[in-house]
C-alpha cells in the first residue's frame, strides 16, 4: 500500500512539472527567447543603482537580502524542511517495551 501511494505521488509531481513546463501551459518564455533577453540587463541595474537603494557595499549580500529576500526565506524553508525530512526518516525507530 506504500509502495503504490509512494508511486502515484511520484507520478503526480512528475506530471505537474511536465505541464508546468510544457511550452502552452506553462512558462511562457524559452531561455535564449525574446522575453529572455529582457532579463539579461538587471545585473547592470544592480550594480547601478544598488548603493542609494540598498546602502550596503557589498552587491552579493543586497541582492540574496534585500532584492531576493522572499526568494531566499522560500529556499531556506525548502531546505529546512528536507534536512528534517531526511533525519525524520533516517533515526532508529524503538519499539516500546511492554
């Protein structure tokens, strides 16, 4: 019974992805595409306009906090939530003694 539900969540989240990804439905702009090349030129805005924005010097550290910072809380939390996940699964189970 685990074994099956394992499976299908497998295939559901392989499924999602697949039309997340498919060109019609989902992202709606390919890399190297037209609506891509918008993109290329925001390091150069950083880079401007980083110091009267922001006040910080160092231009990594604004960008992950500062421009980035829900992007970085929704990484940590992702990786948060693995690492529990995987020492969830991995400590030694003991079966109460009766």
């Amino acid at each position: 019974m685990k074994r099956t539900l394992g499976a299908l969540s497998l295939l559901f989240i392989l499924g999602v992805l697949l039309i997340v990804a498919h060109p019609n439905y989902g992202l709606k702009f390919g890399l190297g595409g037209k609506d891509w090349q918008a993109y290329r030129y925001t390091d150069q805005y950083y880079i401007e306009h980083g110091v009267e924005e922001v006040g910080g010097t160092n231009i990594v550290t604004d960008i992950v906090f500062d421009y980035r910072g829900y992007d970085t809380i929704g990484e940590a939390t992702v990786l948060f939530t693995a690492i529990a996940g995987a020492v969830a699964l991995l400590r030694p189970w003991r079966r109460e003694e009766e």
